[in-house]
C-alpha cells in the first residue's frame, strides 16, 4: 500500500451525512436554545394546539393538506415491537425488533414486519441453542428517507471470546413499493464478480471474497453512491468493525439498468 | 462569535467526521465523538478570542475526545484481543506487505499519526497541523519528513 492509497482508502470513509447534521443540528439548537417564561410557553402550546383543533374539525382543506405534509405524515419510522431479553451469570441477550410504521403501504409493511420478526425470533433462538456466543445484541435505526429511498438499518453484535458485529440494511423505493435487491439494479448476473473484484482490488490477501459473497448488503447513500456492507472480519481485521465500501459509479455504470437509484 | 462557531462547525462537519471515525472505526461512536466535540465548543467558546483560531482549536477538541474514547474502548477489548493473540500464528511476511491503513498507522506514535491524518489525508497546512497538535511548527515539520520516511520503509519491506 502506498501513502497515495492509504490516502484514498481514508477519503474514501462512507460519511452518513443525514446522521450527522441531524446530531450537529440537535447540538446546537441545544445550546443555543433561548428561553420562555413558563407562561409564554403556555400561552403558546394552547393557541397551537386551539388553532389545529379548529382547523381540523372546521376544514377538509386543512385535513387533507395536512395529510400531504411531510413530517405529519409520509416519514416512515421504526418503533419497537418485541424485546428478547436473557441474562444469567455468563451470558446476556437483548435482541430488539422493530416494526416498521407510518407507512402507507401495507403490503410492504406487512412484509418487511415478518422478516424482522422472524429473523429476531430467530437470533433468539439461536442464541438458546448456541453456547458460543454469550452476548447477543440488535438494535435498528432510519439512516435517512428522501423523496425516493428510505434506509433502514439493523446491527447486530454477538460476543463470545470474539465479537462479530453485522449491519443489515433494508433499502425501500416508496413510491413503488420495492425492497431493493442488487439483482434489482444491474443488467445481469456479472455485477456479483465485478463488486467482488473492486473489494478485493482493497483488501489484505488474506481477505478475498468470491463473488457469491456479494450478498444484498448494501443500500444507497445520500448522495446516490452504491456503499457495499461487510461484517467485521470479513473483508478486514475483525477489530475494525463492519467495513463499508463505496463504489464508484465509473466501475458499474455499463451494467445498472438505469441511474434512477445509483447516481454518482 | 457564536455564529462563526456554528459556520465553522457546518463547514469542517465531514472533516469531523473523519477524524472521529480513524480512531474508532465505527459509525455510531464517531457521530458521538462529534456530538460530544460541539457541545464542549459551545460551553467553552467565552476562551476565545480570535475567530480566526475556531477551526484549530475544534479540530483539537475533536482529537482529544476521540482519544478518550479510544482509551475508554481498549479498556473494554483488552481481554478480548489477548485471547486472540494467542489464538492467530503470526502473520508471515508476505501479507505483512499489505497491511490495512489502520494497522499501518499503528506503527507510528500517537504524534506521527497525527501529523499523517492532519497534512497528508486532511490536506492542512504544516502551520495548522502545528497550531493543532501544539508544537512549533519546525517541530511538526521535522516530524513529518520522519514518519514519512519510517511509513515509506515499512510499506517498502
């Protein structure tokens, strides 16, 4: 590896940028928060709260804009659901599944609620049967939603002497209601060699992936780039994490069926 | 002063980022190591003076709390990567040869590293890179023409 390389593969860290503002926004409205007298407050909230009531029981205008409103609406979100939780002396489990909500299309939603509560029902199962790992843990958040995509994410981490750490995304087209797939967005069947050998073009030679690797792990950042996702270990040291890969879209371009979703 | 605060914050927002993330490797502590870095700007803006020196002194804030977390995370995996080492046989030479950014980086200080991240991947000026770590700058530069010369050695064996 060269400085030129090691500079690359630095610039080249996936920034979640929806996360990221939206912490450094809530840092600073924080801190930069002024202050009512209780009674402003008051005041405030009840002619809010007033002037919706009315607004609401008055005019179907109203309700039916408010119904077109970002915000009060159309974002999709993950609340939860069930909670497997274990703990004894020498091991713990706090597996949390979500359930996909405020989503108008319920034939998704349906979907997407069976196969997170199957796949945690089934990471507790496992973990009763598997004397391996004593720690098992998954949690889940919204990465980002804009006007095409929502992404949502789950993490699991089980720990024994080793940890292994996964992040699972789901990639959603609202407007058609489709959980993307790789299949989904290239031509044909190549794209798994061609990922496969833009990854290990970067990686150790001890960690070569086959192109049956390409798993569907993977979503769309904000800015329309493909970003590939890997369990710790897989593709670099397992201390360094789950490892993303962004591919440029000059690797792929010929083969995508269209850059409606995959942009730059 | 309040407001160049908040534009500086915007501006180097990814550079934050980044930074954060090459100590930890991990998304959701970085976007912490972040959080973390503004809130401490913002309580201890009053000590400064000049504008001008808002960007060096956030990037230090930064690194100093991503080292504390860095401290904080060795100090929960050591038992973990002692097992390990006694389980993984050493690493023959020839994979020695492409070892990941990280690993590679570990051969330095904690001073060289600084200097490599900051000059090199950051593209900041020797100057600032000095102001940040708090040296003089002839001391910073002489410090980067000899982790570059030990990181060329080590990527050249």
């Amino acid at each position: 590896m060269k400085i030129e390389e090691m500079k690359a593969r630095y610039k080249s860290q996936d920034i979640p940028e929806f996360a990221l503002k939206e912490r450094i926004n809530q840092t600073i409205a924080k801190k930069t928060r002024q202050w009512f007298g209780w009674w402003e407050i008051t005041i405030g909230v009840a002619i809010i709260v007033a002037s919706f009531v009315i607004a609401v029981n008055t005019s179907y205008q109203f309700v039916n804009a408010t119904s077109r409103i970002s915000g009060l609406k159309d974002l999709v979100s993950l609340v939860l659901v069930r909670e497997y939780k274990h703990v004894d002396k020498t091991s713990w489990a706090d597996i949390q599944v979500p359930l996909v909500a405020q989503i108008d299309n319920q034939k998704l939603a349906n979907k997407l609620n069976t196969q997170y509560a199957n796949e945690g029902r089934q990471l507790d199962t496992e973990f009763k049967q598997d004397t391996k790992h004593r720690t098992v843990r998954q949690s889940f958040s919204k990465v980002y939603q804009d006007q095409k995509l929502v992404v949502l994410k789950r993490r699991i981490t089980k720990t024994a002497a080793d940890s292994l750490v996964e992040d699972k995304y789901t990639v959603i087209d609202l407007k058609h209601g489709l959980v993307l797939t790789l299949a989904m967005l290239f031509k044909n069947n190549h794209y798994q060699k061609l990922l496969a050998d833009f990854v290990n073009k970067q990686t150790q030679a001890n960690f070569k992936i086959k192109a049956h690797d390409i798993k569907d792990n993977f979503y769309i950042n904000e800015q329309g780039k493909l970003v590939l996702v890997f369990a710790s270990g897989l593709i670099a040291p397992a201390y360094l994490n789950v490892q993303k890969v962004v591919i440029p879209i000059g690797v792929i371009k010929q083969d995508l069926v269209s850059t409606n979703y995959i942009r730059k | 002063m309040q407001e160049e605060l908040i534009k500086i914050i915007r501006h180097e927002q990814a550079r934050l980022f980044r930074l954060a993330n090459s100590y930890v490797h991990d998304e959701q502590q970085a976007l912490d190591i972040v959080q973390i870095t503004v809130e401490k700007a913002f309580r201890k803006l009053k000590q400064i003076k000049e504008p001008k020196y808002l960007k060096i002194w956030l990037i230090r804030i930064l690194i100093n709390t991503a080292i504390d977390m860095q401290r904080k995370n060795q100090q929960t995996k050591e038992y973990t990567t002692e097992v390990k080492k006694d389980l993984v046989t050493p690493i023959s030479v020839s994979l020695e040869q492409q070892i990941a950014l990280a690993e590679e980086l570990k051969q330095l200080s904690e001073m060289e590293q600084q200097v490599i991240k900051l000059h090199i991947f950051e593209e900041l000026s020797l100057d600032e890179t000095a102001n940040i770590i708090g040296k003089p700058t002839s001391t910073i530069k002489s410090l980067y023409y000899r982790s570059l010369k030990k990181l060329e050695k080590k990527l050249g064996e």
